[in-house]
C-alpha cells in the first residue's frame, strides 16, 4: 500500500481535492441518479439515494479525519524534526476538509433528493 508521509507537502491540498472530488461525485451522482430514476418527494430524505450519498459522505468524513491524525501523529513523533510544522498544517487542512464535508453533505439528511 502506498503510503505518503505525514510531512510530505502533497499532504498540504490532498484533503481539499478529496473533499472537491467528493462533491463532484456526490453533486453529480445525484443529478444523473435524479434524471434517470428520480424518486417520489413524499418520500422525503428516506430514499436510497439519500441513503448511498449519506454513507459517501460519512466514509469520507472519516477518512479525511483518520488522515488528519497520521499527519498529527506523525508531526509528534521525533523523526519529524522540522517537518513538523507541514505535517501539523496538513493536519489541519485534513479536519477542515472533513469538516467542510459533513457541513455541505448535512441536506442530505433533511431533504428530498431531488426537488
């Protein structure tokens, strides 16, 4: 498995292009999903499509936050010398793409898919 340290500075956008990927796909699934099978509005949010974004945006949530802590992890450990500062902001560009994730995946909890 390919594994990117922790101070590396890729790590510094990777959050951010997965989060901008995800809401291609998320955004854009719906559309393509909406226009070949949309599903009755009285259904409200309890639709399967509902039910397949939210879990893509709950596995990556959680992956953007298991990325956040290897970087943490790896800006504590005593190899990382001066290193430590790209892998602690990367850290935290990791959270607040996990964040920005959960945020802008919260309507698909309370809306209908596509209205």
């Amino acid at each position: 498995m390919l594994r990117i340290p922790p101070h590396h500075p890729i790590q510094l956008p990777l959050g951010l292009v997965i989060w901008a990927t995800w809401f291609v796909a998320v955004y854009g699934g719906l559309s393509v999903s909406c226009a070949l099978a949309a599903p009755d509005p009285a259904a409200g949010p309890l639709t399967p499509i509902n039910a397949l974004l939210g879990l893509l945006t709950l596995v990556v949530t959680l992956f953007l936050l298991a990325m956040a802590r290897y970087c943490w992890r790896g800006a504590s450990a005593p190899e990382a010398g001066e290193h430590a500062f790209i892998a602690r902001l990367a850290g935290a560009a990791h959270v607040i793409a996990a964040v920005s994730t959960l945020a802008t995946g919260l309507p698909i909890l309370v809306l209908p898919p596509c209205v």
